[in-house]
C-alpha cells in the first residue's frame, strides 16, 4: 500500500480529530483541550513527548530504526477570535472564536501523518519530530518555543516542512514557491497632537485632522516612488479616529495601520521612510507626532532546494498536475517564519476547496469551509516528505 493509500485509509480518524478540534476553539498559546485531543490521538504510538514551558504545544518524536537525519513537522492548533456563521453539526460552540484559518486541519492531518509513518517506523534511519504549535495567529508560538530552547542540540532538525490550507485552490493540488513566500506584518500606530479650539476659528487651532490625511496621503506617494517596483510593501491605514462633534477641533488625531514587506530590504527602507514623513510633516504644521511600528512576524521565507525536494514529493505521489508553482508571494504572515530563518525547509499551500464552488470562501472568513477529503493528501505528503528526507544524504 502505498503512503496516499495508507493516508486515506485513515481519512475518517483525521476527520473525526479535525471536527473534534474545530468544535472547541481555543485562542493563543493555553490551548488544554487541543493539545489533550491531540495527545489522546496519537497515545498508541510510543512517540517520545516533549512539552513547552511556555505554551501548551507539544513536540512527538518518532525515533527510526537506525540513527540519521532529523526532520520538524508543523502543524498549528489555534482558532481565531471570530464568530463562525456555517450551519455545521461541528460548528463552533464558543462564541466569538473560530477555526476559520484550518489550523483545526492542519493538526489533524499531522495526526494523520504521525499514524502513518509509525507503520514504517522499522524503514526509517532517523527521527521525525511531529510539532503540535500553539499561538500561530499574532502570539508568536514559534518564537516562544524557539526562544525556551526546545529545538536547541541534541533537538535539533535537519529541516522543517509545514502545510497550509487555502479553500481557494483545487482540492489535493498543492503550491509554494522557492524564496518569499508570505510576507513580513508589521503594525503602526501614529497620533498627531495639535490644539484644539472652535470649529468656526481654525486659526485659532492646530487642527491635527488634515495632517493626519495628509500624513496618509504621504504614505502612498512613498509607497510608490520610494520603495522598489519588484521588492513592494503593502501599507494599509485601516483606522483614523478624531473628534467628537461638528462644531469642535480635537486636539488628537490617531492612526492604526499595516506594513506588509517581502525582504528584510525594504521593510526597513519603509519603517525608516514613514517615520520620517510623519515627524516631519507634522513638524511642518507645528504639530507634535508620535509614530510607532510594532513588528510582527518576519518574511516567510522557502529555501530553494527543500521547496523544489517538497513539490518533487508532491508530484511524486499525485502526479505532475498536483503541483502549480506560484508566481508571487502572498502578503498574508506565517510565524512559521521563525522557524525558517533557522532551519532550512519549505512550507506549502494544499487546496481544500469545498466541492461546490459557490461555498468557497477565503480563510478568515466568517464562512470559511473546506473539502475535508483533501486531508489525505496532506497527511500523505506530511509523511512522504519526511520518508524521502530521511532517505536521501543531502538534497
């Protein structure tokens, strides 16, 4: 039997885990009833267990036959504080959260590829680290484990693989690309301090709203004539908040926004540029302005012979079809980042789209659904990727 066989013999245990899972969503790195589903499923596999002092993720080891290379495999397991709008048997049952970024897949198909290997535990010449993250969505999972130590020597892989989900593409055809593949997240927050005064007296005032605009208005213009066509930010103010009534100047103008990058290049050329056009502008009107950029998770970035390894799998296992390279990064961000920038490796898109088209809806969606038969390909490439990883010398 072969590895897709043997994965979708186990499709129905996968999605029983996955519905488990999505119908108890937990937010953050204190994930207690994720993390007992998952240890639940996989307690009749004598996988070595390690736990995170600072999250509830956990690393499951599968030890080979013979010693060799090591090799991390990534799935997240939090949901998103957001309602869930589907008419499900599994809905969500707690209110204001949702697994709507498939991170409830994601764990199951590791599950999955964890009941796998162990029937080839006796092939293998070496170790598969099945990595159970917390905190993927904005609470640096990653970087938490990383930074406790918990991949350090004697721990440490050879090369790390994970898998997303997108509703969006063709069930069981996968996508990735060498180098950026999502983007880097960075936040700004800026307030404009001015005086306030009578709305029929501007003179008498330093009226802190259409410096504001103008500021934003200034963003955009940077975005394109300072920043590089082929190495792009994404900058998107998506909050201004001033005032109280019509006939009051505030004294106060805050924005909120994003800065979206493909290389640590221009990320910096932009946190320097946009800091210097707000203080500056604001200087210009006598105005006071605080500008503040919090970063967020860095480029996500493919290594170059581990992803073209990754999509060899792919159409090794489902055919030539099975695999469209993408063109371009997409400005989404990936704490698996973390993890990338210290081990070489490779993360890949698999396409659940629901069989009806119309149901399609993108992750983070309110809406969003998935062909839960394609999770047989990832828990099969899951395994497949580390089998041909722990069998070749080097890539």
């Amino acid at each position: 039997m072969d590895t897709f066989s043997e994965a979708q013999s186990l499709l129905p245990d996968i999605i029983d885990l996955r519905r488990r899972i999505h119908a108890n969503p937990e937010l953050g790195n204190d994930l207690p009833e994720t993390t007992a589903a998952v240890l639940d499923a996989i307690s009749d596999l004598d996988l070595e267990i390690r736990k995170s002092e600072r999250t509830t993720g956990i690393v499951a080891t599968l030890h080979g036959s013979k010693p060799g290379r090591r090799i991390l495999l990534r799935g997240d397991m939090d949901a998103l504080p957001m309602p869930e709008d589907n008419d499900l048997t599994f809905a969500s049952r707690t209110p204001g959260v949702m697994h709507a970024c498939g991170h409830d897949s994601h764990t199951a198909m590791l599950v999955g590829a964890a009941k796998v290997l162990k029937q080839h535990q006796n092939e293998l010449a070496g170790s598969v680290d099945f990595f159970f993250q917390t905190g993927e969505e904005g609470f640096y999972g990653a970087r938490e484990v990383l930074e406790e130590g918990l991949f350090e020597a004697p721990n440490s892989p050879d090369a790390v693989f994970a898998l997303h989900i997108t509703p969006l593409l063709d069930a069981g055809v996968f996508t990735g690309r060498p180098g950026p593949l999502l983007a880097a997240a960075d936040t700004f927050e800026m307030t404009v301090r001015g005086k306030g005064g009578h709305a029929s007296m501007p003179h008498d005032c330093l009226d802190p709203i259409p410096v504001a605009c103008e500021i934003v208005q200034a963003f955009q213009t940077f975005v394109t004539r300072r920043v590089p066509a082929f190495d792009p930010i994404v900058l998107t103010v998506t909050k201004i908040e001033a005032g109280t009534t019509t006939n009051v100047i505030p004294e106060v103008a805050n924005v909120l926004g994003t800065i979206r990058s493909t290389s640590e290049k221009s990320r910096t050329l932009a946190h320097e540029g946009l800091g210097r056009l707000a203080t500056k502008i604001g200087e210009a009107h006598e105005m006071e302005v605080e500008f503040e950029i919090r970063q967020g998770y860095p480029v996500t970035v493919n290594e170059g012979a581990f992803t073209e390894f990754a999509a060899q799998t792919v159409r090794e296992l489902f055919g030539e079809n099975a695999y469209r390279p993408m063109r371009s990064p997409m400005m989404g961000a990936e704490d698996f980042s973390y993890l990338l920038q210290r081990f070489p490796g490779a993360m890949l898109f698999l396409g659940v789209k629901p069989e009806d088209p119309s149901l399609a809806a993108p992750c983070h969606s309110n809406r969003m659904i998935l062909n839960e038969s394609a999770m047989a390909h990832g828990a099969a490439l899951h395994a497949q990727v580390a089998r041909n990883f722990l069998t070749v010398t080097k890539l």
